[in-house]
C-alpha cells in the first residue's frame, strides 16, 4: 500500500472516530500547503498524531517515532507506511537528525513535540534543542500549536464513561529562525528552544503552560500577541502592551 492511500485511509478513520467521540475546535489554520515547514506542538496524549495527520493536510508529512515503541509490531507496521523516523529520546541522535533534514530539504513537513516526550503532568515540560536545531539548519517557518483536552488521562477518563472529548487546537503564527551562529552555539540553541516553547505556552491555557507560566520570554509574547484566556486579563500589570511614554 502507497503512503499516499495509507494516510488518506488514516485520515478518513481519524475524522470519522473523532467525530464521534469529540467536539474538536481548531483556532487558526495552518496555511503552508506547498513547501516545507515545521509544525512544532505541546505533547500531552497519543492522539495528538491523528490532530497533526489531519489538520497538515499533506502526505509527505514526517513523524518521529520514540525507539521504545519499535517493539511493537503494530507500531513498526504504522511507521513503514507513514515512513516514519525512529529516534532515541534520551541522546543526541544525529543520524536521526540528518535524515529529517535531508526530507526537510525535499520541501516535506516536520511534525515534532520539542519536548521529546508525553508529559504526565499535562503541562509543559522543558524543551529540548533539536526541534530548535532542525528549524535553524533548514531555514523552514515554524507553526506553533497548543492542544489541551487530549491527555491520556483526560480520555481514558471521559470514554470509560461515555463522554465526548473537547479538544482545542489553537494554531500560532509562523516565525522562522535566525541562523545559527557559529560561537555559543549551545546557549543560542536554549534560547531559541526557550522562544519556541514559549510561543507554544501563549496558546495554552495558563494552567497547561507548566515550567514556562512564568517566562520572561511569555511575557513578552502575550503583551505583543494578546491573550484569549481570562486568566491572562486577571495578570493584566504583567501582560499589558507596552506603551511609549
């Protein structure tokens, strides 16, 4: 079978299953339908993969799978017909890298949670530099995305129960990168992963936003953004626009 029918297949399943079992609202759109990009998201539940399959809308779309589940054969049959790339979480995986900007280079798009893992917590936990990295080495826009209503716990909860999900996608706008300088690179690299998880953080409600709630980078973000969330108009001294005297 062809990734192009697998994912249609895919597609139409996760619509139809998420129809019945959530209210989805999506705010924003990702527009990058030609061309390389990176959408780069909170990680809190499994079925975030099926929310990013669907709202990219492409079939040359890359999914990093962790190493852990390669011992599943469901799982090693799902990342050969997605063409997926397999990648130790806990090291620094350059072949994994390098394979992902070789497909970046091809115009494809890259779907990564920088944080590298689902967090327990359902609330941000810190960024790692490889998302940060690829989007400087590929020179791609960034898309962030803040999901909150897929948590694993949140799920298996409401569905043993029979209740419907509410899912929220907030879609941020695109931004790319400076390039990568050739010195302090290490510290460039935690900046630029501090800007990126922030950026998600202003999507997410303030209780999702985990060790960035209180970033001077967030801030900053949702004085120039605004923020549709009233708890963010309760803290209106640390959030207000700057204004010139």
């Amino acid at each position: 079978m062809s990734k192009h029918t697998f994912l249609r297949i895919v597609r139409a399943v996760a619509r139809l299953v998420l129809g019945i079992i959530a209210r989805i609202e999506i705010i924003g759109s990702i527009d990058y339908q030609t061309g390389g990009f990176i959408i780069a998201g909170n990680h809190v539940g499994r079925l975030e993969a099926f929310l990013v399959i669907l709202l990219a809308k492409r079939d040359d779309i890359i999914l990093i799978l962790a190493e852990k589940y390669r011992q599943y054969a469901i799982w090693r049959y799902f990342a050969a017909q997605i063409d997926a790339i397999w990648v130790e979480r806990f090291d620094a995986d350059f072949a994994a890298l390098r394979a992902v900007l070789k497909r970046l280079d091809k115009g494809e798009v890259l779907a990564v949670a920088p944080e590298g893992t689902r967090s327990p917590t359902a609330t941000l936990l810190p960024g790692k530099p490889g998302a940060a990295y690829l989007a400087a080495k590929s020179g791609l826009p960034v898309i962030p995305i803040g999901i909150v209503g897929t948590e694993d716990r949140v799920v298996k909860h409401r569905l043993k129960r029979l209740q419907r999900l509410d899912i929220v996608a907030r879609v941020g706008e695109p931004y790319t990168l400076p390039p990568m300088p050739k010195k302090g690179r290490d510290e460039w690299l935690q900046a630029q992963t501090d800007d990126m998880m922030c950026r998600i953080a202003a999507l997410l409600p303030p209780d999702h936003r985990g060790v960035y709630a209180d970033h001077p980078r967030l801030y900053e973000l949702l004085r120039e953004q605004g923020s549709p969330f009233p708890e963010d108009q309760a803290n209106g001294a640390r959030i207000a626009p700057i204004t010139a005297d």
